[in-house]
C-alpha cells in the first residue's frame, strides 16, 4: 500500500512540477512580447512627435538613427537626455533636444525642441505632463495653438526680457487661471535655446557620428560630440510629468 502511496505522490509531484514550469514559460513568454509590443508602440509614437516638430523636406535621415545623450542643468533633468540629429544631404539641419520644465504646477513638463541650424525655432511638443485639465493642459497642441507660438523664435527674437509670459512683461501669453505652466515651459524652451547656442558647432558636427538612439542610450551622456556632461546640482527634479 505504502509503495503504490509513495508512487502516486511523486507522480502527482511531476505533474505539478511540469504544470509550473509550463506556467512560467508561458508567462514569460507573453511578457517578452507584451514589451516587445509596448516598447514598437512607444518607438512609433516617438517617431511620430519628433516628426511633427520639423517641417517637411527638411531633412531626409531617420531621426532615432541619429541620437546622442546629453546631460545639463539648461536642460532641466537630473538623467541624460537625448537629442535627435536632421540630416540634410549628410549636412545637419537642425536639432531636436528633449528638455524639461521641472516646475510646471504640477510637476516636470517634457518637451521637445526643435532649433534650426541658424537657432530658430522650428517647433515645439509636449511629451507628457500631469498639469490641470481645461488649464494648464492648454500647452498641448490638441487642446490649443498656443504651443506654436514659438515657431520662428530664437535668442534675438524676442530678446532675453520678451522671453516670458506677458505678466511678467515679457511676449507669450499665459492662460486665463494658469500662468505658472506656460511661464515653465517658455523658461525651459528658453533654456534650451541657451544651451543650443553653446554648443551649436558641436551639436550640429555630431550628425556624422551619432549613434542610433537604441546605441546612445548606452553610450556615455555627451561623449559622442565631447560636450560636458554637467554636474547634478541637484537643481532640476526627476521627471515624473506622464500623458494625462
């Protein structure tokens, strides 16, 4: 009786073992490619934000072929941010810098800004944030234009005391019950202004050697065009801004 008890436990014990082990690979298996799935879908929402930024024809590479990491308190994060380099027949023809608003109202603001070669603006977007529905939301391009006043703007136009919402005497305008966002967002697109303008030459000689974006992510921040990485001063929050 004892062996036929023994015999039956270890063959229930094999079924079991094998029911678990077949568990966990097919989980596992549906996590790869639930993460594959995730990770195609948020490259190709990527793909698209950066290519309303430009203006069509102005560029003929694959922006997320041509990314570097760069690290600067100018550019509102405490990680290294990357940056995406247009092409023009092999010659860069602007620069799409991922900057943050680290004090919107209610937390980080990520944006990305597009500076032509000359330092003018070719565009601006809201890559996610947690700001107030019906206010500040209003800096999305879906809920209003707003966001497109800074096209064809640069460090000279307005000069540095027009860059700020108009209570505070400068030429964007605020919202009506909501002015800290759109002051954020101004005083980071600014700022990443400034920091084109710093590095402008080896910003734009960093198209012939920037890595695909999925290579930069490993690389160190800024090495690829040998800019500083910058010191974190602890100035700039984590971003935690997310698409409503």
């Amino acid at each position: 009786m004892l062996p036929e008890i023994s015999r039956s436990m270890l063959k229930n014990s094999l079924v079991l073992g094998l029911f678990a082990v077949v568990t966990v690979g097919l989980v596992t298996l549906i996590q790869q490619a639930t993460a594959s799935r995730i990770e195609a879908s948020a490259r190709d929402a990527q793909v698209r934000a950066l290519g309303q930024i430009l203006p069509p024809g102005s560029y003929d590479n694959h922006l997320l072929d041509n990314s570097i990491r760069l690290h600067d308190p100018l550019l509102g994060s405490r990680s290294p941010q990357p940056a995406y380099i247009a092409l023009k027949d092999g010659r860069a023809s602007a620069v799409i810098l991922q900057a943050t608003a680290p004090d919107g109202y209610s937390g980080a603001i990520r944006l990305l800004v597009g500076i032509q070669a000359d330092g003018r603006l070719a565009g601006v977007r809201v890559l996610n944030h947690r700001e107030t529905p019906g206010l500040g939301d209003k800096i999305e391009l879906s809920k209003s234009n707003w966001i497109q006043g800074f096209i064809g703007k640069s460090l000279s136009n307005p000069g540095e005391s027009g860059w700020a919402v108009k209570k505070d005497r400068g030429e964007f305008d605020q919202f009506a019950g909501a002015t800290i966002t759109p002051r954020a967002v101004v005083k980071a697109v600014h700022n990443a202004l400034l920091y084109f303008d710093e590095h402008r030459a080896e910003l734009l000689v960093a198209g012939a050697n920037a890595l695909p974006d999925s290579a930069a992510s490993d690389a160190p921040a800024a090495s690829a065009v040998g800019l500083p990485a910058g010191e974190d001063d602890g100035s700039a929050p984590d971003d935690r801004g997310t698409a409503p």
